[in-house]
C-alpha cells in the first residue's frame, strides 16, 4: 500500500485525538467527503478513458489496417497507465471510505465526551434549585430525601469529573 491518501492517514494517525475533539471529527469528516468528491470525479474521467481505449481496441481488431509497432505499444502503454490510474483511484477511494467509517463512529462518541462535561454542572444546578425548593417550603430544615438527593448528586458529580 505503497499510495496512502494523507487525509486517511491524517484521520488514522488521530483517531484517539478524535474520540475526544468533537470539532476536529467535523473538519476532517468535510475535508474526507470533499476529497471523495474530487476523487470520484476523477475516478469518472478515467473511467472514460478507459471506455474509449477500450472502444478504440476493438475498433483496431475489426480493421484489416494492421498498426505498426511503434503505435501498438504506446496504444498498450497509454492503457496501462490508464488502468495503473483507475487501480489508484479505486484504493484511494476505499482507504476514504474506510476513514468516513471511522469518523462516523467517532462523530457520536466525541459529541458525548463534550456533553459529558456538562453533567456535573447540571447536577448540581439541580440539587441547588431542589434544597432551595425544599428550603422555601419546609422552613430552614430540609427534609431527609433532600439531603440525600443532595450527597448523590455532589458524589456522582465528583465520580463523573474524575471520568471526564
């Protein structure tokens, strides 16, 4: 694999970065379709122009002209690098597909690692608003649910900072 397109080697080298950036999963999931673009429309153009080598074969079999040799072998030459052509595109488009694969799972797990730290946070937004809750009805002693609604929250809280 001697060809390796740098945008799939760029997203495998980075795949543990990836799990964690969100926003670096996004541009290199642009800039892997983008290159799928261009390389199919590549791909079409020689695609093309293998049909007509080949169109032009068959043409120079049913002829009873026979080419010289000097015409036979760039006629041969100009359809290996052809071929030589499509066989590079078709690896480069396989190795984008298989870096779009990567990027889509990575694109949920990086979204929930951004999220994640978000959790503490709402956490105990919620246990302040349910003790002042508990507070403003029940007078100055809140009751015992909300004090242990409260240490669940701050223990989670702390668990899911240490994850993060």
């Amino acid at each position: 694999m001697a060809n390796v397109n740098p945008i799939a080697r760029d997203v495998f080298g980075n795949r543990h970065h990836l799990l964690r950036d969100f926003d670096e999963v996004e541009i290199f999931l642009n800039a892997v379709r983008a290159e799928l673009d261009d390389n199919d429309a590549r791909l079409a153009v020689v695609e093309a122009l293998l049909v007509e080598a080949r169109c032009l074969a068959g043409q120079l079999c049913t002829m009873d002209i026979v080419p010289g040799p000097a015409e036979l072998v760039e006629f041969t030459e100009d359809a290996r690098l052809i071929e030589e052509d499509l066989r590079v595109l078709l690896e480069n488009r396989r190795q984008l597909f298989r870096a779009i694969e990567l990027l889509v799972v990575a694109h949920p797990i990086a979204a929930a690692r951004r999220r994640a730290r978000l959790v503490p946070r709402i956490l105990l937004a919620t246990a302040a608003l349910a003790l002042a809750r508990a507070a403003s009805v029940y007078g100055r002693e809140a009751p015992g649910f909300m004090w242990i609604f409260l240490m669940v929250t701050i223990l989670l809280m702390v668990f899911l900072r240490k994850m993060v």
